[in-house]
C-alpha cells in the first residue's frame, strides 16, 4: 500500500537520498561555496542528513522547497501531510505545527503575487546551523521553504 501512496504523490516529490547527500557531500570537499538552485549546499547538509525529506518537485526562488505545490491541486491535504512527514519523524515540527501548515495550503489561494499573510514561520537548529520553515505564495505556487538564517 505504501508504494502505491508513493506512486501517486510522484508528481509533487522528488526524494533526497542518501547517494544525493553523499555527492553534495563530495561536492563541498572540493568546493566549499558549492551550491544547488542557488543555495549554498553545505548549510543544507546538516538538514538533509537529519531528516532526509522528501522535496517539491517545483524549486522556489526562496530556499529549498520542502512543499511545493501549483495551484489547487486535488487531495491537497494528504499531499501536504506526506510532505510533512519527515519533518514530524524528525521533530522539527509538531503536531500543532502540521495541522497549521495543513490549514495554511488549505486556506490559501495560488496567485501570482506573494501572499504572505497568515503564514507559518517556525526556527529551529541542526548541528549548530539556523534554520527556518516558511510558508509562502508566490507565482501560483505555495511553498513550504527551508531557509539557512546567517
């Protein structure tokens, strides 16, 4: 059954594995500014390596989409969910966490322009590294972002 879920949330998701990491990991032994879809790639790695998400296929300009998802989509709420499961196994969010980050997509309509209100901020730390999870809106996507804070 849970190949079958996977199957279907393919569209959305892309998986971080650990070959990924390990090339990230090559990738910044040979160059420390290393970077992926503009984000430097050594902050990620302490990320990646805790929670090894899974991530939106759709890349958002702000930082390393967790969620990404293009206009309305249908069973948006398990979508979301599965997203989010990582993160709660990880304990970088809670269960309050993923039932606003839920309400959040499914109160938010896509549009073109950022939509920033009402969203979910929440900070945390790995390794010594800052992070924060961000909702946002923005070119009709509404994205789940993960944010290195200097």
């Amino acid at each position: 059954m849970e190949e079958v879920v996977c199957r279907g949330f393919a569209d959305f998701y892309q998986e971080f594995t650990p070959q990924t990491v390990g090339a990230w990991e090559d990738a910044v032994q040979k160059d420390e500014g290393a970077e992926w879809n503009y984000n430097g790639i050594k902050p990620l790695l302490p990320f990646l390596k805790k929670v090894m998400p899974r991530v939106g296929r759709n890349q958002s300009l702000f930082g390393l989409s967790i969620i990404s998802l293009k206009e309305k989509v249908p069973n948006e709420e398990n979508v979301v969910r599965y997203g989010l499961e990582p993160l709660l196994k990880a304990k970088i969010v809670s269960d309050e966490d993923v039932e606003k980050i839920v309400a959040w997509y499914k109160t938010t309509n896509p549009n073109w322009d950022s939509n920033n209100s009402k969203r979910f901020e929440k900070e945390f730390v790995i390794d010594e590294v800052n992070y924060k999870l961000i909702t946002d809106s923005y070119r009709n996507c509404r994205d789940l972002n993960l944010q290195v804070i200097p």
